[in-house]
C-alpha cells in the first residue's frame, strides 16, 4: 500500500480593496499571523490569481467602486 504524504499547508488569506495603502496593509498584518496573504485592488485581479483557487479567507471592501 502507497504512504500516503502528509501534508501541511499554510491557510491562504486574500484581501479585495481598491485602497491600495489599506490592502497592504491587512496583508502585511496576516502575513505576520503566519497566513499566506497577497492584496488586490480590483475583482479582476483576484479572480485571475492562481490563489483564487486556494483561497481560504477572503476580506473584502463593501463600498468598492463599479461593484
């Protein structure tokens, strides 16, 4: 019988705000939590992310522009 790999992964945080400054900044702060965390700045760049995918924890800005 195959082993079967144990893996661990890091949980996957994703912030949508079109303030760029704010973004980072969340992301920054997961980062140092110890998620994996990248911002974007509109919902086309996050839907086209290769993390999209992965995601686990979305945080997103309720008053964006043109949503």
């Amino acid at each position: 019988m195959p082993e079967i790999e144990a893996r661990t992964s890091v949980p996957v945080v994703l912030i949508l705000d079109d303030d760029i400054e704010v973004g980072t900044a969340i992301a920054e702060l997961m980062r140092a939590e110890g998620f994996e965390s990248t911002s974007f700045a509109t919902i086309g760049e996050l839907l086209a992310s290769p993390l999209f995918e992965r995601a686990n924890c979305l945080i997103l800005d309720v008053q964006m522009p043109h949503m």
